[in-house]
C-alpha cells in the first residue's frame, strides 16, 4: 500500500503476480479509502486478511498527514498478524512502474512536494536508483535533470523544467509489491517502516504561542 502521493493505492501479491489492485487519487481522503480499498482488493481475490505473511508500504518522501495513514495502517496489520513490515521508497515505486511501461535508464523521477517543490531521484535503471531522494524547486534541478526523461506528477506539473516529462503520474502498489518482492527475492535490504519526511510538517505549532493551564 501507498499513500505518501495523491494516490491511494493497494495491491495483493502472490510472490509470483498481482493478483488484485485498486487505486483512487484523492488528495484529502487517505484515512477515509485506505481500509475498503484493503477490504477491495482482498474481496477482489478471495483472501483473507489473516492469509497475508508481508506488508510493503511506502514510505515517502510525501505529505505528513496523508503518508502517516499508510504507515499506521500497515504497522497495525504488522502487529496484528505478527508478519512482517517492509518500507520502499516511493519514488522508488514509482521507477519501476515507468520502467514497466518502457521507460529506460538513465532518468528521473519527481513527484508533487506542494510549496512550488518536488521531491524527485534520479535512476541508473528501473530497479538503481542514483543518489538519495532530494525535495528542490524544480528551477533549481532543471540543469542536472537536463537530457533526462523525468516520470511522475512533479514532472507534468513542471513542463518549463522538465520538458521531458513521462508518466505514470503516480505510484501504484502493483508497482510497489513488484519491486518488493524482486528485492525479498534477490536478498536485498528493503527499508524500515518509518516516513520519509525530507522537510518539516506543514502544521507547525504558532510562534510566541501561550500555554494556558489551571491554577
């Protein structure tokens, strides 16, 4: 599952496929379509919860609020089937759904980081990515990206920037599983469960603020 982006996106893997995947951009409404886009796709594939031995999610760079949902979620199924937890990187998720639509490295990825920035990567291949995740203006990465397709929603939103831009907008848990169950297989490290952040939270307790407590 991820929700570090607009998208609110859940997938059931077997180890082999995707057996069942469901998706729905709503930027405001992660807590309200997480749990019955679960409930979908698990009706979807005629699984039960408890038959479920791996939770992947993303874990960001996104938005505190929406990105703290999907987390949450998957920490409580962790704890409750006592399987478990791998984060991925969702920039990284999202590489890999551009590399299965055909797109080859080297390239890029950015996704909408809102206050006129993306979060974004950049990729030697599909499955590589090249550096650590980075939240920048686009105006001030446009010379590094130069000559680089660049995948996501970031990308779209800035044609001036990157005029290279490609989709898929934005990540899917097909995705997300696909590139977690090839790390599991191969032996790779994927990451812990915790959020990706990259900058402070919106919401900021106000300055000069007063506390008030009872005598």
């Amino acid at each position: 599952m991820d929700t570090a982006t607009p998208a609110v996106t859940v997938a059931l893997h077997d180890g082999t496929s995707v057996v069942a995947e469901t998706g729905q951009v709503d930027a405001r409404r992660h807590g309200e379509l997480l749990l019955p886009a679960v409930d979908r796709v698990l009706a979807e594939a005629g699984v039960k919860l408890a038959a479920v031995t791996d939770v992947a999610v993303g874990v960001g760079p996104g938005p505190y609020t929406g990105l703290r949902v999907g987390l949450v979620t998957a920490a409580t199924f962790g704890s409750a089937l006592s399987v478990p937890v791998h984060g991925v990187c969702t920039l990284d998720a999202l590489a890999y759904a551009a590399g299965q639509d055909g797109l080859e490295g080297p390239f890029a990825v950015a996704t909408d980081a809102r206050r006129k920035e993306v979060y974004w990567a950049r990729y030697k291949d599909f499955r590589t990515r090249d550096g650590e995740p980075s939240v920048d203006r686009p105006a001030d990465i446009a010379d590094r990206l130069a000559g680089l397709p660049v995948a996501g929603a970031g990308a779209l939103l800035y044609p001036e920037a990157f005029p290279d831009a490609r989709g898929p907008e934005h990540v899917s848990a097909a995705a997300l599983a696909a590139f977690a169950v090839g790390q599991l297989a191969a032996g790779a490290a994927l990451l812990p469960p915790q959020p990706l952040y990259l900058r402070r939270p919106d919401a900021q307790v106000p300055k000069n603020y007063k506390v008030v407590t009872p005598k």
